[in-house]
C-alpha cells in the first residue's frame, strides 16, 4: 500500500479523497485505517500525526503525516500513472482549487452546525450562532448555482468532486433541508454525477461496528 488513511467514512472530506481515488484508479494504493476522530475526544492515534486530530489524515510508507483533504486529494491524484489529472495544470488550475476551496468552505460550516445542534447540550446551543453558519451554506450554494455552475459541470475535476461530496453530506446530515427547491441546476447536476462509481460506491452506510477496519464498499459510520 501506498497511503494509509485514518479515515471516518461519514466524513465528506474523507469521501473528496475516496471519490479522487476511484476516478483515478488509485483506490487500490490505500489502507483504510479506523478511527475515533471527534470534536471532543480526539483520538491520540491521529494526534501523534495530525495535530489536529482529523480526517482524513495520512500517512505516506515512511510515516510522514500528509494532511488535510485538499493536501491528500493532490497527492492521491499524483499517484495516478495517467496525465487525466482532476487538478488541471493550465489555466484552469487556480479556478479548480478555489471552487474545492469554496465546496470545504461551506462543509466547515454544515460541520459547526452539526456540532451545535448534535454536540452542544442543548440548554447552551446559540441560534444565533447556527443559523449565522446557515447563512454560509445558503450563499455559497446560491454561489455555486449562480456564479461557477458552467466550471464544476464541465468535467468532474478536483472542484466538482468537493461539490458533490458537499450536497451529499447535506442529504446525509441535513435532510430536512430543501437546498433543491432554489438551486435547480446544482439539484439536476448532483442527480447525474450521484451515478457516478465513484460517488456509488463511498455512498455513507450505518455499519454499528465502527471500529472495525474495512473495505471502502463495506464501510462504518462515525460521527463526523
């Protein structure tokens, strides 16, 4: 194995890198290792790599650490033999990190409001606060929809692949939440690539042995 990887198979950072993988026939080349990755109680495994506690984090054959997502997406893509790169190396480069940069910008924020609602008892959760992080969401979809649809719909690059694993964790975590209704174009693009092997097959499913190292297709669910 090339790249082992502490990963939480309910993370959507953890998927950019599994779904990268898979579409560039690299899967094979990483060892999914278990974890216990939280907000709270980190887990001291990851710590003496990562110090801050999350996934995914990497560990390349030598032991160094390698993180975070974008970090591991970039190399995991390098390990490809073919020049079908998801980070184009020409004009387009800079258009493609920002766009996954935008995608991790509005997770940080599904994450915070997951916490809030999940994590925080609830006589100390801060409306406020929660739907403040709400409003990113809306407006970096509402940028997605209205500014850089043409740029993640053109190819399945390194900038689409945030995005999708973006609107599938708001499925996963926040279901009751009609993103669709007022972003038409991103609802039909998630529609095609969700058939996508690559989005099938890291598709998050409840597994109670969370602990229990496995193949991608035979995942466990943690919170993340």
């Amino acid at each position: 194995m090339t790249l082992r990887l502490f990963h939480s198979p309910a993370s959507p950072y953890v998927r950019k890198v599994m779904v990268t993988a898979i579409e560039r026939g690299v899967e094979d080349r990483i060892e999914l290792l278990p974890s216990a990755a939280g907000p709270v109680r980190r887990d001291q495994t990851i710590v003496r790599h990562n110090p801050s506690g999350k996934v995914p984090s990497a560990l390349l054959e030598n032991d160094q650490p390698l993180f975070d997502s974008r970090v591991i997406c970039a190399y995991v893509d390098s390990l490809a033999a073919s020049s079908a790169s998801v980070y184009p190396q020409d004009q387009r480069r800079f258009k493609v990190l920002m766009l996954e940069a935008l995608a991790d910008s509005i997770l940080d924020a599904c994450l915070l409001c997951r916490y809030e609602r999940v994590m925080r008892p609830a006589e100390l959760q801060w409306d406020d606060w929660y739907n403040g992080q709400m409003e990113k969401i809306d407006s970096g979809l509402d940028d997605l929809e209205n500014r850089w649809f043409d740029d993640i719909a053109v190819e399945f690059h390194a900038g689409s692949i945030a995005a999708a694993c973006t609107l599938g964790y708001l499925d996963f975590r926040f279901g009751d939440k009609d993103w669709r209704l007022s972003h038409p174009k991103l609802a039909a693009w998630f529609a095609e690539v969700s058939g996508r092997p690559s989005m099938e097959k890291t598709f998050p499913k409840a597994d109670p042995q969370k602990r229990r190292p496995r193949k991608w297709g035979l995942l466990c669910i943690v919170q993340r």
